[in-house]
C-alpha cells in the first residue's frame, strides 16, 4: 500500500528542506498542541528542545516585511533586543493574520522554513545546547527533528541573543517546565505565542 502523499503545507516543508539536500523525518499527531510543554511531552524531549515559530513585523516602504524568531521553548523574545540585532527600530508582533499572509501558515504550524516569501529568520542560541532541536512543519499537528546546526543552514538565519535574559535557576527551573523559583509542581511552561508556529511551538512552538 503507497504512502498517503503529505498535506501540502507539510510537502513545502519537506520540499524546502531538500532543496538544500536535507531529508526530514515528520511526526504527526492526531491532536494539536497548545504550549510548548505540551509539544515536549508528545515527542519525549526536554521543554529547550522546542522551537517556537514566532512571527515580528518591520516597517518598511513597501509595507510589513517579516521577522521569524525561533525561540527555545522556555524563552521570551525581549522587543528590544530583537530590534537591536535586526537593526530596525520599529518592530511588533506579527497579527494572526498577518503571520498567516506573510508566511503562508498558520499560527501553531509555522515552520522555519518553506515559506510564501523570503523571510529573514534569527534563531535563539540557546537552541544550541542540546543535539536535536523539534520544529513545526506546516501544520499545528506536524513536527520533526533537526540539529540546531542544520537548523540554522536550512532557515539561512543569523544566531543571535534575541530573548529575555534569565538568572541560571530560573533557566534551569523553565527547562524543567516549571515557574521560575518554584519547586516541582504541575504547573505549565509558557504558551507558544499566538503569533507563532511551533510555529513547533506546535508542538506549537510559536509563542514567544
């Protein structure tokens, strides 16, 4: 029996990928996720391991032009930071629609890559600390696994410190999915973004 062909959004994943000569291996689920915690228990990975698709705008002359940031899943992306490294002083939030348009995805299923447009994509360095990295593709149902290295060839993205900066505990206590300063008790890591996707921060990795 052949294999059922991939969703379109997906197959412009798995296409961008092997334009560059790299074969991607897609999870699906049967079911969304909602934050990135949610994203890492589905695939068995640590809360960092999550990439969060999450889509700025910058003014421009011909109207907004996207920004991707992808994120590790416990971070925040600080605006000022953000506007510093990309050299632009006026930077927001991309709108739903917006990250839909500009993209070609929607929010929860960004990827970093195979987009409608070119997009110019700054990756959190933090997505370097650990060998395999989980990344939307396409759909909020649809992930797969990539080394941060080959994360960073594919998406063409420059490595730069675009989020909040945490103290050490903190850090290590959002790795583990838990508030900063609390001891180990259920409570979730923070939302994918809305403006994402999963991106994977679909796992949704698209919530700041």
């Amino acid at each position: 029996m052949p294999d059922e062909p991939a969703h379109p959004s997906i197959q412009r994943v798995l296409d961008a990928a092997l334009r560059k000569g790299v074969t991607i291996e897609v999870t699906r689920f049967t079911e969304s996720t909602h934050t990135a915690a949610e994203a890492a228990a589905a695939v068995g990975a640590e809360l960092g391991q999550i990439v969060k698709s999450i889509v700025f705008v910058v003014a421009s002359g011909d109207g907004a032009e996207p920004l991707l940031c992808l994120v590790a899943g416990p971070n925040r992306v600080d605006l000022a930071r953000l506007a510093a490294v990309a050299g632009e002083s006026d930077v927001r939030r991309a709108t739903a629609r917006e990250a839909h348009e500009l993209t070609g995805f929607s929010i929860g299923g960004i990827p970093p890559i195979g987009h409608a447009r070119p997009v110019r994509v700054i990756m959190d360095p933090d997505l370097g600390r650990y060998p395999v990295v989980w990344a939307a593709a396409g759909l909020p149902t649809a992930v797969f696994p990539v080394p941060p290295g080959t994360l960073r060839v594919l998406a063409n993205a420059t490595v730069a410190p675009i989020t909040e900066i945490q103290l050490a505990a903190d850090r290590e206590a959002a790795g583990a999915g838990l508030p900063a300063g609390a001891a180990p008790a259920g409570q979730e890591a923070a939302d994918h973004d809305a403006a994402d996707g999963h991106g994977t921060a679909t796992a949704n990795p698209a919530h700041s």
